[in-house]
C-alpha cells in the first residue's frame, strides 16, 4: 500500500476518499471543499482505486456525477430560457414605450413649427462650412 508521509495526507486523504465514492464529487469539486490541489486529488483516487481493484466503483462515481450534472444542466437551461424569455418581453415593451416617445416628439416638432413658424430640424443637403 502506497503511504506518503506528508501532513495533507495525513489530514485529507480519508475525506477525500469518502467525497468521492460516498458522495461521487469529482477532484476539482473536492479540491474546492478541501485544501489541496485536484492533481493531487486524482492522484489519491486513482492510487485508492488500483490498491482495492476498485475500477468498477471509480466508473459507476464518474457516471453518477455526469448524471447529476446533466440534471442540474437541465434544470439550469429550463431556468435560462425562461429568464431570457422575460428579457425579451421586457425589452419589447421598452421598445414599444420608446416608438410611442419618438412618435410624440416628432409631433411636437411638427406643431412647434406650425405655431411659431420655425424651422427645427435640420434640412437635407444643407452646406456644410
């Protein structure tokens, strides 16, 4: 049995372990939850596993995992349709209250103009000096 005599190991190894096979976190997950590296994780793992001969436990954690990822993956597209569904009618209403505002000032320039006999906007083709 491979022993290395290093404090992580000493401290982490076990938990590692039983992250990944009891509850199918992957390396870099674990190595999120504890501090060590997820080179030196999946280090630990693969040694575990042809110690015990366990390759059929390794497989069975990895497709558990890509299971549940698919499922959260799912769920989380579900989510971002509907969130990017509400954007849209958002952004269609501001678009819509937008014309309205540009139809009104376009008509207030149309009275301004007829009221006090003052050309506002800019004519086409004028001279540039």
């Amino acid at each position: 049995m491979y022993k290395d005599k290093t404090k992580k190991r000493r401290l982490y190894y076990d938990e590692a372990i039983r992250l990944h096979y009891e509850k199918g976190y992957g390396e870099i997950r674990i190595a999120k939850i504890l501090p060590v590296g997820h080179t030196t994780i999946g280090r630990w793992i693969a040694n575990f596993a042809s110690e015990n001969n366990d390759d059929n436990v390794v497989s069975h954690c990895k497709t558990k995992e890509m299971k549940s990822k698919t499922d959260k993956s799912e769920n989380a597209s579900q989510e971002e349709v509907e969130s990017l569904k509400a954007e849209i009618s958002r952004l269609q209403k501001a678009l819509d209250y937008e014309k309205l505002r540009s139809q009104a000032y376009n008509k207030m320039i149309d009275i301004a103009e007829q009221r006090y006999k003052i050309p506002i906007r800019k004519k086409r083709g004028a001279k540039q000096s």
